[in-house]
C-alpha cells in the first residue's frame, strides 16, 4: 500500500524568504507525485505534478517541486515566499500501477508573516 | 462555467439518520472520487469510480455507500453504520485516458455534515 508523510504541522516564512514544505512517500514502483493546495472551507487546487522526467517540476504561482527518488521525497518550494500563499498543502502520491487513486498526506499549514 | 458542484454545503444530521451528498460533474469526466477531510488526518480515500455502474471501495468505506448510475453524478450516502460521520467530505473529477492528465483531480467546495 502506498503512503505520505508531511512531517511537519506548520511552517512559519517571512514573506520574501524562501519556503520548503517537505513531502517523503512510499510506494511499490515508480511514482507519481502530486500537491494540491487548500484555502478555508474550499476544496483543493491543483499545484504541480511529477510523472516521469525532469526532476524539477515548476507548477502554478511559482512554486515547483524535486523529486529525488534515492530519499523519496518531493519537497515542495518556492523562492520568494507571498502573504497570499498561506493556505494548507497536501502531497499526494499514486503508483504508475495498482489502484488508480491518489493516497494524501497529512497537509501542512504554511503561514507566511508580512 | 465547467466544475464540480457539491450540495448541500453545510448538513445536520441526527444519530441513526442516513443523508445523502450530491456531487455533479460537468466536466465530462470518466472517474469520480470521494474523500473525507478530518484535522490532522488529511484526505482520506472512501470510494471511486472510474466508469459508470463500476465503482471501489478505498480506504475508509465501511458505512458508507456510492452509486454511478450517471457519468455525471457519483451522490455518497452516509449511512446510520458510519460511527463518526462528522467531517468535511470532498467530491473529485478526473480524465483517466493518458498518462498526463489521469489524476489530476478537480475539486468541490466540499460538504461539511455534522452530526447532532
């Protein structure tokens, strides 16, 4: 069965600052790797994906994603952090086989200070 | 305006009562998904469907039951066997032909039942 893990509940940047929000997962064979974002009371955004190639993702609103198949980790990141992209951040991964259903993690709460 | 609509948004529910959530498609979408949000725990998988009059049970399906009848529609009952029912439940859509687009998931805004 396939997992994800977001260690931590909450990370706090200052805007302007870059910010990380890491993402480690298991699975049997090759990935494919997902974060969506969610703002209150909403349901959640479409962020980046990997599927195969390049392991630098770039997505939606500047934030990109690395995927490293030797930790098997997707950390999801951003260079200059923004006061609008406080929200809640879920990885989610799927095998390229099996259950065609994506497995999320916990979710991060990213709060970005002006 | 293609999307996913979920309804009601907010529901009250007494104990041993069963409700039913809509969620409706116009996306033209083969596979449907139901997941239940709880703080701390992220989403967690109840069933899919990936065709109509087919669907899966995941993670988390005992007390609850789905139907397909439309490719449309994929309405999750929440039935009296369900012992914490109280959650924030999300309605998702997606293509499933190619590898680029399958599970890219559209969302619903979500309905939040909360048992009285």
């Amino acid at each position: 069965a396939q997992s994800v893990a977001q260690p931590e509940d909450q990370v706090n940047v200052a805007e302007g600052n870059p910010l990380t929000v890491k993402c480690t997962y298991s699975v049997s064979g090759n990935p494919y790797l997902f974060w969506y974002v969610q703002y209150p009371n909403r349901g959640l955004q479409f962020l980046l994906k990997y599927i195969t190639g390049d392991n630098l993702v770039k997505g939606s609103y500047g934030f990109e994603a690395e995927f490293n198949k030797s930790q098997t980790s997707f950390h999801l990141k951003k260079p200059s952090a923004l006061v609008s992209d406080s929200a809640l951040y879920f990885c989610a991964v799927r095998p390229t086989g099996g259950r065609r259903a994506l497995t999320f993690g916990s979710g991060t709460r990213l709060q970005v200070q002006p | 305006d293609g999307g996913i609509t979920q309804s009601p948004k907010y529901l009250f529910r007494k104990e041993g009562q069963n409700v039913t959530l809509s969620c409706e498609q116009n996306l033209n979408h083969d596979a449907m998904y139901w997941y239940r949000q709880d703080p701390g725990q992220g989403l967690r998988l109840i069933y899919y469907s990936q065709i109509v009059n087919d669907f899966q049970k995941g993670d988390i399906a005992e007390g609850y039951s789905v139907s397909r009848e439309k490719k449309e529609s994929f309405p999750l009952t929440v039935t009296s066997a369900q012992k914490n029912p109280t959650a924030f439940y999300l309605c998702a859509s997606s293509t499933t032909g190619g590898v680029s687009g399958a599970n890219v998931l559209t969302f619903g805004a979500g309905s939040r039942l909360t048992v009285l």
